[in-house]
C-alpha cells in the first residue's frame, strides 16, 4: 500500500494512450464504455470487497486489557475493539495511512454499529508512550496559538516525504478545539481540522492524553470534521470505559523510585516541541486521514482496466 497512490494515478494515466492506439473507430469506443450495469457490477464488486475485508476483522467486546498490562477497557455494548494487527490493516489498507504511522497503535475502538468502511464511521486509535511521569506543572503557562504554528510548519516540513512515498499532502487548518486540561482527571483534551490534498472533505482528529504513573496512554479519534459534536459527546464514554490499572495510575506516582518524563504537557500537543528536545520520533503527532476504502477502490480500476483489455482484445 506504500505506493498505492502512485500506482492509481499511473494506472488511470495510461488508460488515453491504449485508446489512441487502438485501431476501434469513435463510435464503437463510444459504445465500449462503462454501461449503467457495468458500474451496478463494480459497485457489486467494491461492496463484496468491503465486506469480505471487514469478516476478516476479529472484533473483541467486553473487557479487553491493553498489551503491556498497564490499562483496561471494559467496552460498553455501543463500542467494539480491534487488536494492533487489524488495526494497522485499517488505517494503512483501507485508510490510506503511511505504515509508520500505525506502526505503534495498540489497536482502536470502533462504534458497535458502523463498519470501518462506511460513510460516517470513524474509530479511536490508541497509542501508549511510557516515557515516564509527566509533570502538569506547565498547564496554566502554555502558549497555544504558538504550539499551533510550531505544529502547522511541522506538518509542511513532512510533506515532502510524504508525496515522495506517494501519500497525500497534510495541512493542519487550525483547532477544531482548543486543547483543555483537566487537572483533576490528569486529562488533556484537544482537536484538530486537517486537511488532505486528495480529498475535499476535512478530516478530524480529536486527541485526549491520559497521564499515567510510567507514561501516557493516547486516545486520538479519527472521524470526518462534520462529526465534531457527535465525536465530542462519545468520547465521554470511551474514557468511562478506559482506565490505568491499579498501580499504574498517575496518583500511584513514587517520586522517589519513578522516572520523571523529559517534556511537559506542551510537548504532548506540539511535535515542534518535542523535536527540539530529540523526541520527536517517540511522540511525534498522529496526522491519521480517513480515506475510506482506498485499497477497493484501486481494485475497481483494475477491474475496469482489466474489462477495457478484454474487450479491446476481442475486437482486435
């Protein structure tokens, strides 16, 4: 899937160039293309493609205990989860993410009713940094309007490798809500409105960052920007149903044995600043794009392309 882009746009580039070569008269290339039952057989196809995908997905419900033992969800009946191995074939295969950015996901969290492939669904990445206790002592000092620009250059830096590696452009446009601690949960809360050069649509990741004893536990959900309000409210129940164990929590702390974190809360929201400090590879920002089913759609140029060769074929 790394170069699943380059390869769409290559394919769908060469389709001109077999038609200037092939000796079919304008009428009968008229003739030869895609019917209405042609595109209900692709839609057929794209949809049995869908569907198989999401069967091979092993869904978990109920209590579910993070790998490393340091957090449990205990699912309520309107979420379901996905272990870090289906979770990477979503965000990369079916989302269109580079593989290093899923390459540490603990798994996701995905609403009980709608499949990841569908219109308005969307997911909650975890993540897990255990880099030590981290010090809320910055809270009420952190300038976020600058965090935000440290953030927004960031992502244009990155850009470049990402169109070498044929994925699309990112821009972070602004927040989508300005990041909020909670310091009596040890809860940081924030959103944020990216925008994806091959798409119209705006993409949103809602972030909160739960302090632990040992680390912090990410929980950044990806949704389209218009699912703001309805994203907000569940993720109050996401965080009901999400807890450190006993022992991990950040009120356990042992400032005595317990290794205290190198950065504050600025660098949880900012990567600018964490890259300042060398950490940047550790707790770089999530910039996660919801490009549903990107790889059946590629599939359903092959089908077409492979139909239009068949047919040239026939009439050579």
């Amino acid at each position: 899937m790394k170069t699943v882009y380059a390869m769409l746009a290559l394919l769908l580039a060469s389709i001109p160039s077999w038609a200037e070569d092939s000796a079919t008269p304008p009428a009968t290339a008229q003739a030869a293309s895609p019917s209405e039952d042609t595109a209900a057989s692709h839609d057929a196809e794209q949809a049995a493609a869908i569907a198989k995908f999401e069967s091979s997905l092993a869904f978990q419900n109920g209590s579910v205990a993070l790998p490393g033992g340091f957090a449990t969800l205990n699912l309520s009946n309107n979420f379901r989860f996905l272990g870090a191995e289906d979770a990477r074939r979503v965000l990369v295969e079916a989302w269109g993410n580079p593989p290093e950015s899923a390459k540490d996901v603990l798994g996701m969290v995905f609403p009980a009713d709608v499949g990841p492939a569908a219109h308005d669904g969307w997911a909650v990445v975890i993540t897990y940094e255990k880099d030590g206790y981290v010090k809320d002592t910055d809270a009420e000092s952190i300038d976020y309007d600058k965090l935000l620009k440290e953030m927004q250059e960031g992502a244009a830096a990155e850009n470049d490798d990402r169109r070498k590696q044929g994925y699309p452009t990112v821009q972070i446009a602004g927040w989508a809500e300005r990041p909020y601690y909670d310091k009596a949960a040890h809860k940081l809360y924030w959103a944020r409105e990216l925008r994806f050069n091959d798409s119209s649509d705006a993409t949103l990741n809602y972030d909160i960052r739960v302090l632990g004893r040992y680390g912090v536990l990410s929980l950044n959900a990806v949704a389209g920007i218009g699912q703001l309000a309805k994203v907000k409210q569940d993720m109050r129940e996401v965080l009901a149903f999400t807890d450190f164990n006993q022992g991990h929590r950040y009120a356990d702390f042992n400032d005595s044995t317990d290794k205290v974190a190198a950065y504050g809360l600025a660098a949880l929201v900012a990567g600018g600043v964490a890259a300042k400090m060398g950490l940047f590879a550790k707790i770089g920002i999530l910039l996660l794009s919801l490009k549903k089913v990107l790889i059946f759609a590629v599939a359903g140029v092959g089908a077409v392309l492979f139909k239009f060769l068949k047919g040239r074929s026939s009439n050579s």
